[in-house]
C-alpha cells in the first residue's frame, strides 16, 4: 500500500461565486513502506524529512518534488497500483482577517488516496 495526501485551499466570496480562487497543491507526501516508495517515485520522492530511512521500514515524511496529483496517479498506474480507497475532509474560516472582504471564505482541505498492488 502507498498512500498519497495533500492539502488544498481556495476562497469563496460571497454568494459561492462560480470564479472560486483556488491556491495549487503546497505538497502531496507520501506514505509506505520506503524501498516501495522509491520504486514507483523514484528520483522525484524527496526524503529529506526522513534520511536513512531502512528500506523495510514505513515512513509517513515523504513528499513529493513535483505538484501534479496526476503526475503521482500516472506513476503509481505505472507501478500496477490501483486506487482501493480516498477520503477528505474540509473547515472553513472567514477571510476578513487576512485583508479580504468580510462575506469571503476560505476553505481548506486534507484529502488522502490508498494505492494497493496486488
């Protein structure tokens, strides 16, 4: 199993507008066992959260290099994997705080995919 996370945000203004103002993807991280890590994502797995990870062991640190949810999908397709599970969760705060107008919302999310092999 390799599991794949982000968090994501975007500000709704008043009236859920349909022009929402999405931020990209900060990071998508990774989380297995390493030596499998390595093998689907290669050079673009960073492990600097985590060096000298054992091989056999689980780590929950790794991120990705690149920002592209279908980057990580295509590979992990590549790898024989498939998706066996997702879930996601959401809050909301009001924005006026950080200098936008009182009706906007931003929203936030954490969303995790499960890839199993067989």
């Amino acid at each position: 199993y390799i599991t794949i996370g982000y968090r994501g945000s975007y500000t709704i203004g008043r009236e859920a507008q349909a022009d929402a103002k999405f931020r990209r993807v900060a990071r998508i991280t990774v989380c297995g066992k390493t030596a499998l890590a390595k093998e689907v994502f290669g050079d673009t797995l960073n492990e600097s959260r985590d060096p000298d990870r054992p091989p056999e062991r689980y780590t929950a640190r790794y991120y990705l290099k690149f920002n592209f949810l279908e980057q990580a999908f295509d590979r992990l397709s590549e790898a024989g994997f498939r998706m066996a599970a997702c879930s996601s969760t959401g809050t909301c705060a009001f924005a006026p705080e950080q200098g936008g107008p009182a009706d906007d919302k931003i929203w936030t999310s954490y969303t995790e995919y499960v890839f199993c092999r067989d």
